[in-house]
C-alpha cells in the first residue's frame, strides 16, 4: 500500500474539513451529523485516491518522456570496413565494434549540447558531425584511407535518416549550395534563419549556422538581428562563444572603423607598426605556411599586385609560430611586398580583430577605412577596376 505523501495528507485534511463544514451549514433539521461525518468523509477519502492515482500515472508519464529522450543509432559503412567505430557527444564518450558493415549504439540526450554528436575512426583524419534527436537514427558512412607512412581515415557521412536536427542541418547545406555565389546572399542567410528558427525554436543547429556565417559572411547588424530571434539556451556553448566573440569584434572592427596598428616583425627582423596610410586601396591578409586554403590564395596575389599594383598595396600578417617556416612560404609564394609575423601579439591580434579562422583580410580604402571583411580576391578586383 503506497504512503501518501504529505501534500496529500495536507490536501485531504483541508478539503475534508471544508466539506464537512459546508455540509453541517446545509443540512437539514432531520439529517443526523454523524451520519453527515460518516457519508463525507468516506466520499472525501475515495476523491483523495483518486487525486493520488492519477498523480501516480502523471509521474509514470514524466518518466515515459524521460524514456523518449533515447536514441538508437544503426550505423551502415558502404565502404567495407569491420572494426571500432568512436563516438563522442559532449562528455560522454562511447564506441563500437563493426561487424558486417553495421553497428549499433545507444544513448540518452540530457542536455543541448548533447543534441550534437561526433564519429570518427583511428588513425584519426576527420570526424563526422551528426545532429541527434530522440528514436532511430540511422546513418550510411563512407570513409577513405590516405598513403603514406602514417595512412589515416577520413570519415563521411552520405546519409542520415530518423533526426529532424539534422535534416534541418542537411537543408541548411542544400541552401548554402544553392545561393552561396548570390550577391546578396548574406542577405539571403538571415531570411533563412528566420524562417527556420520560427518553424524549429529549439533546434541547436541555428545556432552553428548562425555561428559558421558570423564569421565570414554577416555583419554585425545582421548577427544582432538573429541573435534578437533566436533562443540561445537552445545554441551549443561552442557556438554561442564563437558568435559573441565575433560580434564583439566587428562591432570594433566594421566598414568605416579605422584599422588598429600593431607594432610587429618584418622579414627584416625590424619591429614597427604594420600599416602606414599612403592613399593606396591596402589588402591586409592573415595567413600561416601550415593553411592550405591560405596558400591556395596565396597564388592569386602576385597577379592582383601586378594589375593594380599603382593603387593597391598589399600586407601580409602571419601566425606561424615557426619564423623559419614563414620565410620558406614566403619565397615559395612569391610574396614580395610587405610581410610581418604576429609572434607573441598572436592572440591579441586574433581577438581584436575576431579572427577564428583564416584566411582572413580585412579591405581598407586610401584613407585607412575598412571598406571590406573577408571578401574574395575577385570581389577586390571588381572593387579595384572601378576605381
């Protein structure tokens, strides 16, 4: 026999003595009271069970909707592949071993930042980030080994099935391929985000859209505007740091703001302020020998410099925490202008400009305006040929 608990006892007693009160006032001359306390407090008592029965069932619902925060992954390689398969979501860490080209896990969703999981294989080349939600998920993996001494596997995921977080991520993609060479596509990812945070409030995946476009694509006006909209218990802290941080930045760095100066190394081994107005349109360009995407653009500039050579300068800033590295780069580049390393200023320069990942230029007009965060080198040009 279960024990009523307090609050029930307290809400028996009280209503109870209510209705036997108001019943002793409304009886009758004829009615006996003791037979009034009797009939009552039997009809008070069978109402009480009933209030405690019915709790009973709403607390084994609660723990129904506990159940369904489970979720199932089957997860299917494509390409042959028979051993351990890892997976992290935020602190919980898990694996499977791969028998036929299947494997199946479990887990339990507690928190927003366990909405966003991570698989990868060893040697570790490249992770696959995976939107979770609540029942069955599946997953069709591929992955591909690279050559060499020390061969590593890069992990892909080509499809995944049973997680609305992650369809509302798959769509995302789809929009970004689409519209990403558009001229007002920044302008096109707020409306996005709008629309789909209105459908979907409390999907953490706007968060890291918002997040990945704060950086290189959205002002700071734009940023604000979606972080007014967007519930940001609902963003992974990740992503709310990143989106803060960048916000910050631009608001100190934007169109029309004035470039800060640092005083740092030349090639020369000189120190001295790496931006001196000359009435010439500037490309500040930060970069690293380690950047691949950062060398790739690297062999646009020598052809830009010699176009509008007469009215653009162009100043190189590294991170390289190797000097002997940065030289080499240089001269295998062909970056014959102006070309300075951050050194111990590196995280000062990267937070005051909000520098998450580079490549990344900043665009200043003849006055030392910027006029331009991130814009492509062919943007620039177009720019340049109008001047």
């Amino acid at each position: 026999m279960p024990k009523f608990p307090k609050v029930y006892r307290d809400v028996i007693r009280v209503g109870y003595l209510y209705h036997i009160r108001l019943r002793l006032f409304l009886r009758s001359d004829k009615e006996p009271i003791l037979q009034i306390i009797m009939k009552h407090t039997f009809k008070t008592i069978i109402a009480a069970l009933i209030i405690f029965t019915t709790s009973l069932i709403s607390c084994d619902k609660k723990e129904d909707k506990t159940e369904s925060k489970k979720f199932t992954i089957t997860g299917n390689f494509l390409t042959p592949y028979n051993d351990t398969v890892f997976f992290f979501h935020a602190d919980k860490k898990d694996y499977a071993i791969v028998k036929n080209n299947t494997f199946k896990l479990e887990g339990t969703i507690d928190n927003v930042e366990e909405m966003c999981g991570h698989f990868f294989l060893k040697p570790f080349g490249s992770e696959v980030r995976v939107y979770l939600d609540n029942g069955d998920i599946k997953i069709d993996f591929e992955y591909i080994e690279s050559k060499g001494p020390k061969p590593v596997k890069f992990l892909f995921a080509k499809k995944v099935e049973g997680s609305r977080n992650h369809k509302i991520w798959d769509n995302y993609r789809a929009f970004t391929l689409e519209n990403n060479e558009k001229e007002n596509y920044a302008d096109l990812v707020v409306k996005n985000l709008k629309k789909n945070i209105d459908s979907f409030p409390n999907s953490p995946v706007h968060g890291s859209v918002l997040s990945v476009n704060s950086r290189d694509l959205l002002n700071a006006t734009q940023i604000e505007e979606i972080k007014s909209i967007i519930d940001t218990s609902f963003m992974l802290s990740e992503d709310l740091r990143a989106t803060n941080t960048t916000l910050k930045s631009k608001l100190s760095v934007q169109n029309g703001t004035t470039v800060k100066n640092f005083a740092l190394q030349s090639t020369e081994g000189k120190t001295e302020n790496f931006y001196t107005p000359n009435n010439k349109f500037t490309i500040i360009d930060f970069w690293a020998s380690w950047c691949s995407e950062c060398r790739i653009e690297n062999k646009e500039l020598p052809e830009l410099a010699k176009k509008h050579g007469d009215k653009l300068e162009i100043i190189n800033i590294s991170l390289d925490d190797n000097a002997e590295k940065w030289k080499k780069a240089i001269e295998k580049d062909g970056l014959i202008w102006n070309n300075y390393i951050a050194g111990d200023l590196k995280t000062e320069i990267k937070k005051h400009y909000g520098i998450t990942a580079i490549p990344y230029k900043i665009f200043l007009d003849p006055k030392g305006k910027i006029i331009g965060i991130n814009q492509s080198y062919k943007q620039i040009d177009a720019i340049l040929e109008k001047e």
